[in-house]
C-alpha cells in the first residue's frame, strides 16, 4: 500500500488514513486512484489491520480541467493530496499541492464544490500557469481550528520572493469558503528541510512535522515541534518548541527488537495524531516502493509508532474528543 500522507483518529479506534499521488509525480500516477483508507492498529500486539476506505470522485463534474478517467474517479495525475481534516458534518477538507488547492468532498469521497485555488500562488502542475512555488510544495501540512470554523493550511515550500525557508500558514474561514487574508509565517530549521504534517493543539498551537530530505543513517532531522501563532517573540516567525525528536526515542523495554534508542529514520514522515494529552501516533509515508529508510536496498513498509511524551500537552478537551 502506498504511503499515508494525512491521519484521522475515528471514535472506535480506528484511523482514515489518506494516500497522496501514487508514484511522485504526475506523469507516472495516472495509474493510482486517490483514496481515503480504514485501518486499525492493535498496539498490543503490533498488527494493523486495513478494513477498506474510499476512492475520491468528481462525479458532478466540478472540477473545471479534464481528468485522467472518464469516469471521474481521481487519480495521482489530477491532485497531490497530502493533508486531510473531518468536519462536523462528517465531510472532509483535503489539502492538495498540484493547485495547491483545497477539496471538499463528501463521507463518500465525492467533491462537493470546484477545487479551491490558493490566491497569488501557483504550482508548476497548476494549469493557470505562472508558478511562484516548487513542485509538490503545496498543502502539505492543515489543521482543523477546535471549535471547527476555521482550517490552518501550511505549504511545504517557500513561495518566491518570500525568504529563505519561510512557509506560509493560512486561514480559511469554512462557513465563508474564503481565505480570511491571515496568515502567519514558519521558520524551517534550515532552508533545505519540509514540513509533513501540521494539526492543531488548541486555537493557538500546532504540532508541525520537520524534516530533511534523507533517509536511513543519513536521516539527521525528523523532529515534531509545538508551534504557537501568538508569536510571543515578536520575531515575525511562529514561536517552536522540540517535542519529539524522531531519531532519539527512548525505548527502554526494546520494543520491535529494536535498541534502547529508536530511530524513525524515514525520507517522508508525514502524519502525526494526537491519542491523549501525551500520546501521539506517527506514521510515515513509504513512497513504495522507492524509499528505503529502514533496511538499505528494501522498499519500507508503512509504520504506526506511538510516542509517550515527557509532558502533557494540555490540549484543548475539543481536540482530544474529535
């Protein structure tokens, strides 16, 4: 199965997990349908089972460029989608990164609106043309406001004219269907890393995904920092504090087999879910068969780990019932 992009924790302890564009580009995914997975982790035992999922379709055809299918099913060559958030009404907003743009679709995968462009910024894979933003750069990374009226999405890449390993959080005002005009800008450790997920905390603060680009015993930055937009600083840049350090996890009990110091060495970590106020899931997202973080020369599997912290989050009780 081809590696998560975004997660979703459902009440009954299972998880939607989303899968991006296939294969890495367009030109190599047209054969991969965009879908939705169930899957079920017992972490007692270390097994997780896929219990199905959902395709993503266009079937009322508001998406205003052709598509690879004709029966409108989506597929890799039409979105990069990479994050996902779930509204009250069950439907989900899904960030994409050819646009980028934002899709709505229903509980059944089924887009309920015209994708949504990102005002003044563009894509190479973006019809419109004119792109001031790297490939696959788009919505890697969106969080879902605790009282639902407001989604936070953040671009992997750093939009031209912007400086040196800046990214752009946005607003975008849910019951408006617009962008609000907010945003608010994220300081990568260094020009050359991304971001893989961001997801809130409460009004204020995110988690956010940081990376570099390797993999294995070359990985020297997968890390989970706590962000606030309130900017106490006063620095222009969001305020970040380390969280978990996905290189240097303790593991005392040596669990997996693996030593007392656990490395999540992937190219691509890009899901993080809060389980309780000091417990995350992380998962990775494999490339399969490309990537090779792991065991050099095997295609990785896709992993679920779960991350006792040293503090609590004090999460907002919103975000921990969702």
């Amino acid at each position: 199965m081809q590696g998560f992009s975004g997660i979703l924790r459902n009440s009954d302890g299972t998880f939607d997990a989303l899968s991006d564009n296939g294969y890495g580009n367009k030109a190599n995914s047209a054969d991969f349908v965009l879908r939705i997975h169930r899957i079920a982790p017992d972490f007692g035992t270390g097994q997780v089972d896929v219990l199905g999922g959902i395709n993503l379709t266009d079937p009322n055809g508001f998406v205003p460029f052709p598509l690879t299918r004709a029966d409108r099913v989506l597929t890799g060559s039409d979105f990069d989608i990479e994050s996902i958030v779930r509204v009250a009404d069950g439907s989900y907003w899904i960030g994409d990164e050819f646009g980028p743009y934002l899709l709505h679709a229903d509980r059944a995968g089924r887009l309920l609106r015209a994708p949504i462009p990102l005002p003044g910024v563009r894509a190479p894979e973006n019809p419109a043309g004119s792109p001031n933003l790297g490939r696959s750069k788009g919505f890697e990374g969106m969080a879902l406001q605790p009282d639902g009226r407001m989604l936070f999405p953040l671009l992997e890449g750093t939009v031209a004219g912007d400086p040196a390993g800046t990214l752009r959080l946005y607003e975008f005002d849910l019951a408006a269907g617009a962008y609000t005009g907010q945003r608010w800008s994220y300081q990568l450790d260094a020009a050359n890393h991304a971001i893989g997920d961001a997801i809130s905390v409460d009004g204020d603060r995110l988690l956010i995904i940081e990376r570099d680009g390797a993999q294995g015993d070359a990985a020297q930055v997968k890390k989970i920092y706590l962000v606030d937009k309130r900017d106490r600083d006063r620095d222009g840049v969001l305020d970040k504090a380390l969280v978990a350090d996905l290189l240097d996890l303790a593991n005392p009990r040596r669990l997996g087999g693996f030593g007392t110091t656990f490395r999540f060495p992937f190219e691509t970590i890009e899901d993080v879910v809060i389980l309780d106020d000091r417990t995350l899931g992380v998962l990775n997202d494999n490339n399969f068969p490309f990537s090779s973080g792991r065991a050099a020369g095997r295609p990785d599997n896709n992993e679920f780990i779960t991350i006792r912290l040293s503090n609590p989050l004090h999460a907002d009780e919103r975000v921990l019932r969702r």
